[in-house]
C-alpha cells in the first residue's frame, strides 16, 4: 500500500504540473504583463521657455571734474629782505643833504626802504587755488539680461495597436515603435 500512495502522489503532481503548464500557455501572447510593439504614428514634442539671468560687468570711462579748494596765502614772513631794503634806502638817503640834514635824510631813506620791501612782502600773499581739471576716471556696473531657451520636457505620441489609435506621453523619442503592455482579461456575463 505504500507503493501505491506514492504512485497516487506522483500521478497527482504530475497532472497538476500539466494543467499549470497548459494554463499558462493557453494565454499565448496575450498573457497577464506581456509586452509586444505598436507603430508610432505621430510624435509632438513638449516645449518648455525657460528665462536665465545672466550679469556681466560694463566698464566705461566717464570724465569727473575737480576744483582745488581756494585758500589764503600770505606773503613771505622773513624779514631779511626788508632790512636789506632799510639798509639801501638809507645809504641813498645819505647822499642828499649835510650835518643833521643828512642824517635825517639817511634816517627816513632807511624808513623807507624797509617799510617798502615790508609793504610788497605783504601785498604778495593772496588766495589762490580755485582752479578747476578734469581727469577720466573708469566706472563699472553690473547688468543682468535674460537668455531665453527652449527646452524639449517630453514628447506626446501616437501609436496604432490592433487598428486603434492611442495616445501616451514619453521622457524620450521613441522612433518608429513603442514598446507597449498587453493585458487580456475575460468579460464577465
């Protein structure tokens, strides 16, 4: 009785082996996740605008006007020159006149000189400055313009499988076929 429940067993496996086998096969191409080619029939690419900021720097050279400030020069402080004119003046005043007179003359002749070169010294000092130049100095900016690009996202595509036109949006161009899934189910009654 053993020999026969194991024939029985292996009887059994065997058939149910064979009835999975000719399920599966019965499905033929049309099977549960089965994959076969459609004709690709139109292919409409899927344009998107984009807007890049893109800076650049533009340099110029721009002309920029300056003015020295206006000051206060005064005339020259050294006294020298003033007592060498003292001296001059009363050398010459000691030619004119005799005995007191010409040492008065003398006396004011040297009064004279140095108050002269004095009074020029001071009359030279003035304002000065007040001038104007202009020189070129660079500038630069930074300037943002926009390139605009086209960029292809996608692509809608027609295919025809079993004299039906469909429709699916792709990542790539798929040619002259796409690859499609079959799936068969019976209709219930």
């Amino acid at each position: 009785m053993k020999r026969t429940g194991l024939r029985v067993l292996t009887l059994g496996a065997t058939a149910f082996a064979l009835v999975f086998a000719s399920a599966a096969s019965a499905g033929g191409r049309y099977q549960h996740g089965a994959h076969e080619y459609a004709r690709v029939v139109e292919v409409r690419p899927i344009i998107e605008s984009y807007r890049q900021p893109v800076s650049s720097e533009q340099c110029w050279s721009e002309p920029v006007t300056y003015r020295e400030p206006v000051r206060y020069a005064g005339g020259s402080r050294d006294r020298a020159p003033a007592i060498l004119g003292g001296i001059i003046g009363g050398a010459i005043g000691n030619q004119f006149g005799s005995g007191r007179g010409r040492d008065a003359a003398t006396v004011a002749g040297a009064a004279l000189g140095y108050a002269a070169v004095r009074d020029s010294q001071r009359h030279r000092g003035g304002y000065v400055g007040g001038r104007e130049y202009t020189r070129y100095e660079d500038r630069c900016r930074v300037v943002t313009d926009y390139r605009h690009e086209d960029r292809v996202v996608g692509y809608d595509v027609a295919y025809r499988y079993n004299g039906r036109t469909h429709w699916t949006r792709t990542d790539y161009h798929p040619g002259d076929r796409i690859r499609v899934e079959v799936d068969v189910r019976p209709v219930r009654y």
